[in-house]
C-alpha cells in the first residue's frame, strides 16, 4: 500500500507542476495570472503586496 501512496503523490506533484510551468509559460507573472484567472483587480493587488511589505 505504501507504494501506491507514494505513485498517487508522484503522479499529484507532477499534475501541480505541469499546470504551474504551463500558467507561467502563458502569462508570465504571477500578478497576472491572477489577474486572468480571479477577479482581482490591479488595485486589489497594489493593496495586498502593501499589506505583504508591511508585515514582512
């Protein structure tokens, strides 16, 4: 069962990563792949990144 567990993660992981490398090769930046893909706006991402620096 252990290797089964394992194949089910390997076979996860690379989904994940085939759809990370394909949005990336798409849009470019993660700025806008969420502005493609939510409904976000360039303001809401100013408004987070300030809230990110303050924090951080």
């Amino acid at each position: 069962m252990k290797l089964e567990v394992m194949i089910n993660w390997t076979i996860f992981v690379a989904l994940i990563s085939s759809a990370t490398s394909y949005l990336f090769m798409k849009y470019g930046t993660v700025e806008k792949i969420i502005l493609h893909l939510t409904d976000f706006t360039k303001e809401d991402i100013r408004k987070v990144k300030g809230l990110l620096k303050w924090k951080y």
